[in-house]
C-alpha cells in the first residue's frame, strides 16, 4: 500500500509530496496499526486539513483538481460497482482512514474538499453568529440611551389630561396675538382674498400643520361699480354720497374707497325717484300704521338697523309693494363709544353662498343659474348724518342732542332719487383647511373657524383679529404635538373666503362636502369677530353646549381678579357657523367681547360693516389681553371637545331649553308643553343612565363610548325646519336676540298673523315646531331602546 501511494501521487503532480501520503509515512513510521484511536484521530485530522490548505494555496492546484476530477471520471466509467459507495457518509472514523488507504484516487477527490468545506462553512457560520450578536448587544445599548435620553411623552397617552391643557393654554400669550395681528395687517390687499389666503396657509404650515390645503371657488360676486351710489333730491338739485358728503365735494378729500364699497351687496340695479317713507324699524307695527295713511307702492323706505334681521325686515317691505330702501343706524342705538353717525357702511342680502348655485357647491360642471341681484328692492345704507339731511333736522338740534330719535316730518313730503350701479362678477374666492388627524376618532372632526375676508377693509379689522387668535392656538397647539400628544379626534383649522359677501367660502366648502360633514363634523368652534369692544364678554352656545362654555368661562377665570360671570344664551350670531348651524345642526359656539348695547334696539346692529378706519382693534384692546382671553376660552372647549372620551354635550339642557321657549298663552302651546315634558323625562333619563361612561372609566367600553357619541352627536339636528323666514334660523333652538325668549319662528307666525288677518302662518308654525319636538323625544328614545337593547345581548 505504500507502494502505492507515491506512484499515485507522482502520477497526479510529479513535483509534490501528497500531505495524505505524509500523514501515512508518519504513522508507519511510528508503528502506528492502520487503525487509529479516537484521540489520535482527531489530532491527526487537523493536521491533515492544515496541510491540504497549504497545497490547495500553491501554484498549480487547479490543474491539479482537473487532471484528478478526469483520471476519477474515467475510473468510474470502468468501475460502475463504485458509483454510490464514496458518497456514504462513514459510520465511524475508522471507516473513513480505512477507505484512505485503499482507494487513493478516490480519496484525493472526494475528500480533498470535505475538510476544507467544513471548517469554511464553521467558521462562516461562526462569523454570523458573532455578528449577530454584536449588531444585538450594540442596539440593546443604543436603544438603552436614546430611551434615556428622549423618554416618551407620558402625555401621548392621556390625550384627556388637565394637564396638557394647561400647558397649551399656557402657550397662548397676548404678545404672540399682538404680533401675529400686525403682521396680518402689513399683507398687500387686493380685490380678491387668493393672495393673503396663501400667506395664512404658508403660517400655518411654518407652525408645524403639515396637511394645510387651498380650496378655491368661482362664485358670483356682488362688487361696487366704477363710481359711487348716490342718492340726490329733485326739488333742491342736491346730490349726496352715501356718507353725506355733497357729489361737488372734491373725491379725492373723502376716503374714495368708502365711496365704492358703502352699498348692499345684490341689490337691485338702477334709478328710481320717488316719495321718502319713514317707516322706523320696519315692525309689523310700523307696516300697519304706515299703511293705514298711505299707499307704500313703488315708494322709498327709510329704514333703521336694528330689532330684527335685515332680511327679514326687506322682505316685508318687499311683500308690501315697496320699490327702494334706504338703510340706517339711529345714534341712539349705537354704542357710547362709538363715533360712527357720519360713516356709511355695507351690508350683505345674500342668505348664504354662490347665489348662482343655491343649494349646491360652485364646482366644476355646475348649472349657474342667473340670479344678479337677490330682491327686487334698491337698497342703499346710508350715514346718520345723511339721515339727518333727508329729515330736515336742524344741525344744531343733532349736536345738542345727539341721541334724538331721528323720525320724518309727518307733515310734508320728501322725493328723493336713488341711483345704483353695482356689479356683478364671477371670481375666485379662497379658503383655508387645515387638518390635525385626531388619534381614537380620526372620522369625527371638531371644526375651528375664523376668517380672512373683508371688501377694502370693510368690516373692520375685526378678519385681522380673527385670524390671528386661530394662527396663535395652533402655535400654542403644535408643540405638544412635536412632542407626540395628538387629540382624540380630527381638528380642523379653517379660514373662510367671502365671509362679507354671505359667508360664501364657508357655504360651498360644507355643500361641497355635505354628505362627509353631516355623519362627522362633531362641533363647531366660531371666531367670527372676537373683539368688536371692551365692556363684556358675551359668549353664545347652542343648549348642548351651554354647560360646557360656562365651565370654561370659570376654569380661566380662577386666576383672574375679576371674572366675567356672563349668561350663556342661545341666540343668533353673525358669520360663517351659519351653515353648520342651520343646514347641518351641528352644535356650536362663539365667544366675544363687545360693548354694553345702547338700547333694546341695538340687536343685529352687527350686520352693517363699517370701514376698517372707523374701528381700530388696537383702540378697543391695546394691550390684547381680551384677544388672550378669547383664545384661551376657544382653547379650552375645543380641547374639551377633541379629546374627552364622551362628548360634553348636555341632552336635559337642549329639553329645558324647549320648555322655556314655550312660555305664553298662545293657542296650541299646551299641546306643545305635552310634547315638551314627555322629551324632559326622556332626556332626564338619558342624562342620569346612559351618560354614567362620561363620569366612570370602567363604564367606557369602546362599543357603548362610540353609540353614546352617536346619539350626542345628532342631538339638535331634530330642531331643523325646513323652511325658515328670511334672516331667521332653521334651528328652532336659537332666540333671535337676549330680549325674547320664544321660538322665532312662532314669534314672526303671530306677527305675520297681526298684518293678515289670519291664523294659518300660525297653525303651519306650530305644526312645525310640534314635529320637531317629537322627533327629538323619538330620537331620545331610540338612543335608550338601542342602549338596553345592547346590554341585554351582552347580558
């Protein structure tokens, strides 16, 4: 055998020595038996596997493996008995040397490589598993400091915790407000709002909301013509501005943008000449008493602001044959503080929206109907002062007594030619919408709305300071969202285009996205004009959330000196929740601060928008801290509302908000209280049973949380009719103003029942008010029936 090996070898690479060959010389020569022990085995295996990697490092070893891998191939062609038994696996070490010594040619082949192989694949396996290892310890320890280093926020959470909200609410300094302010009144005006649109969404995004968009609509616009409305006496050939300058008085003395923008947005166009008609504040009562003399067809009314809604008051005047309006502010109903006798002003007739699409978004494709002007009436505004001319009272009695009830001379007639010329143009409006995804309820939304629309500054400043205290909530907002608190559910941060004009961008907005808002808007949070004085905070809540703004009102007043202790009402307000309110019956609230009212005839005094010169903001809060306690007061309920696991909505306060509207004598009020009662025992029950999950956590299964949520959220929408008169709400839940405390629309039923002598507006009112009151007693009860219902199958 030993012979053998060197000739195979030599045979294979003449120059070398095999190592398996000196492996063998060297047991022989230690008298070693062919057979080794287990012990030696191994020793003499490495030794084995070391120098057949020194061999297979030298030159020449691939020619080697082929001549080997041929003479092998050529062997077994011969040899077919030799197929399968080299690639047995040995059952004993024995087995394998045994082999080695036998068949060499088969050994330099086969198992060459086995050695190698193996101790490669080790040793990569080896390499793994300490790499792995390694990578494992080395994350363990940066995972270790970087959690050290950045903990998580303990409020992420608890989105629900007081604590968070006095840190946000901290955040929100008057400074922040001021500065914001000015910067927002240095933005270049034009004609369309596009262009400061873009820097609000460009603000807001620099605080952190990433999903901010711009939605635009092309709507039909009401604006004023190349020169200004006039009104103009025949018999004196007297011509006059709507501010009371003469027509000779040289434009470029007078604020010529005041000339333009002091008209009624959708009037009718055109000149009519005609008698004056002093018919005061345009009641019922007034309509009788001035009928009974005189024949009102085609003549001209001059109309005082206040009482009651414009619109409804036009529309009376409108049905009584009346062909021209001229509306003014009596200085007796204006505020002390306010100098506004010589200043005209605009006003709006739109009931809301593109009034070329009534009912449907201004998008794409949309049928635009022709609709230039909203009444068949010539309705100009028109100063005090101008007022004062056309009733022939002398200077020296206005200066004396500056609040004289200003009235026509019953004796003697006035004519006068009013002259309009407005225009009516499509252009584009813009709104801004931002988003903060909320973390449990991401499909429910809480919406903040200000806005960015005033014509020329018409309106005041009052967007300005709008804009600001919703820019600096969410700067107050985004730090604790940095840090990884989100609400429970979606706020929407909003900046309506058109509010001037009808609240435009907010109407095509909602009927845009109608069937979205009716199933997820929660509630509605309204910074219309947050400072317009500085005597009193008035803060108005739909009867759902009337305990919800109390509460807030004291939680910010705890640290105060003296805390604003106003009522909370339900009332009419100005702006864009009109659509949310009355179209969606969505809960909402507003607060503000304004002055102390003149009189009882003050109400709706805020539909007329004076020029920006005329009402400074900085005037009225110089050092902005009511505009802190305005956004603290907003933060506060929206905070409120966005995160509590049950919505703060309070069912018993909306059934003894019905009960107290129903108080008089008024045929078919019993019938009504019956009603009424039957939906306070409901909503008493609801309240104390099924609104425990508000009050115990243990009661807050994920299913029931989301039913109650449910039936909270549709609490109002019961209260909608579907017809209201022009100027008054939908909502029968809203009073028209502080002085009445009846449903509004059984109110203008009995006056309408004074003028015409019938009883049927009335019945159809009550009728109304009637079903709406049922259907939320059945809403109530079915919200119950459903709870029990749930309960019993998990029973």
């Amino acid at each position: 055998m030993g012979e053998n090996e060197p000739s195979a070898a030599s045979a294979a690479q003449p120059d070398k020595k095999m190592a398996y060959h000196k492996v063998n010389a060297d047991q022989r020569a230690q008298g070693h038996s062919p057979y080794l022990d287990n012990d030696e085995l191994q020793a003499t295996a490495l030794d084995l596997e070391w120098d057949m990697e020194k061999e297979l490092e030298e030159p020449g070893f691939d020619h080697f493996r082929l001549d080997s891998a041929a003479q092998h191939h050529l062997g077994n062609s011969q040899s077919p008995d030799l197929d399968l038994e080299p690639i047995q696996a040995s059952s004993s070490p024995k087995g394998r040397f045994q082999r080695l010594q036998e068949d060499p040619d088969y050994i330099s082949h086969y198992t060459r490589q086995a050695p190698k192989s193996n101790r490669c694949s080790f040793l990569r396996i080896l390499k793994l598993f300490c790499t792995a290892l390694i990578l494992f310890i080395f994350g363990i320890v940066i995972g270790y400091y970087a959690r050290k280093k950045c903990p998580s926020p303990p409020t992420s959470q608890e989105p629900n915790n007081p604590q968070i909200y006095q840190e946000i609410l901290k955040e929100i300094k008057a400074e922040n407000i001021q500065r914001i302010y000015r910067d927002l009144l240095e933005l270049p005006r034009e004609d369309d709002d596009a262009d400061l649109a873009v820097e609000i969404l460009g603000q807001w995004r620099s605080q952190g909301l990433e999903d901010v968009r711009l939605v635009n609509y092309s709507v039909l616009l009401d604006l004023p013509g190349p020169a200004s409305n006039t009104v103009t006496l025949p018999n004196s050939g007297e011509c006059f501005y709507p501010s009371g300058q003469e027509c000779s008085t040289d434009p470029r003395t007078l604020h010529s943008q005041d000339l333009l923008y002091s008209y009624a947005a959708y009037s009718a166009k055109g000149t009519l000449e005609a008698e004056l008609v002093d018919v005061q504040y345009g009641t019922m009562e007034d309509l009788i008493r001035i009928q009974a003399i005189t024949n009102v067809t085609k003549k001209i009314a001059l109309l005082k602001l206040g009482q009651s809604p414009l619109l409804y008051k036009l529309s009376l005047l409108e049905d009584a044959g009346f062909g021209g309006v001229l509306v003014y502010t009596d200085p007796c109903d204006l505020p002390k503080t306010a100098d506004l006798a010589d200043k005209a002003f605009m006003v709006s007739l739109n009931t809301g929206g593109d009034p070329s699409t009534p009912g449907y978004a201004s998008i794409d494709g949309s049928y635009r109907q022709n609709r230039l002007n909203l009444t068949t009436l010539l309705v100009q505004p028109i100063s005090a002062l101008l007022a004062r001319k056309l009733v022939s009272l002398p200077e020296d009695t206005a200066q004396r007594d500056r609040c004289a009830p200003l009235q026509l001379p019953a004796a003697g007639k006035k004519t006068i030619s009013l002259n309009i010329q407005s225009v009516t143009t499509y252009k584009t409006i813009s709104n801004v919408i931002g988003y903060l995804k909320g973390a449990v309820f991401p499909d429910r939304y809480v919406i903040i709305g200000s806005h960015h629309s005033s014509l020329q500054g018409y309106g005041g400043q009052g967007w300005a300071s709008s804009t600001a205290v919703i820019t600096a909530l969410l700067q107050a907002l985004m730090p604790e969202v940095r840090r990884g608190w989100r609400p429970d559910r979606t706020l929407l941060f909003c900046s309506w285009g058109g509010t001037a004009l009808g609240n435009v961008g907010s109407y095509e907005w909602a009927e845009d996205l109608r069937s979205v808002l009716q199933r997820n808007v929660v509630a509605y949070i309204s910074l219309h004009n947050p400072v317009t004085g500085n005597s009193t905070l008035r803060p108005v809540a739909s009867p759902s959330l009337q305990q919800l703004a109390a509460e807030s009102q004291s939680f910010n007043c705890v640290q105060k000196t003296r805390c604003p202790g106003s009522n909370v009402s339900s009332v009419q307000i100005q702006g864009d929740s009109d659509y949310f309110i009355n179209h969606l019956g969505v809960p909402a609230t507003q607060f503000s601060y304004e002055d102390i009212k003149a009189s009882e005839n003050s109400s709706f005094l805020s539909e007329a928008l004076f020029p920006a010169h005329a009402t400074k903001t900085e005037e009225l809060d110089p050092s902005f801290s009511l505009h802190e306690t305005i956004a603290k007061l907003t933060g506060q309920v929206t905070l409120q509302i966005a995160t509590a696991p049950v919505l703060p909505f309070n069912a018993l306060d909306i059934a003894l908000e019905v009960q107290n509207s129903l108080k008089g004598d008024e045929a078919g009020v019993p019938q009504l209280l019956a009603v009424a009662s039957r939906l306070r025992d409901t909503a008493e029950l609801f309240q104390s049973d099924e609104m425990r999950p508000a009050n115990d956590p243990q009661e807050r299964a994920p299913v029931r949380v989301r039913m109650l949520n449910d039936v909270l959220q549709g609490l109002e929408k019961s209260f909608l009719l579907q017809q209201a008169p022009p100027g008054l709400y939908r909502n029968i839940l809203y009073r028209l103003d502080d002085r009445t405390s009846q449903f509004s629309v059984l109110l203008e039923a009995l006056e309408h029942c004074k003028l015409h002598q019938s009883n049927e507006t009335v019945q159809a009112a009550l009728s109304e008010v009637l079903s709406s009151i049922n259907s939320a007693q059945v809403y109530f009860k079915a919200g119950l029936d459903v709870f029990e219902t749930a309960l019993a199958g998990k029973k």
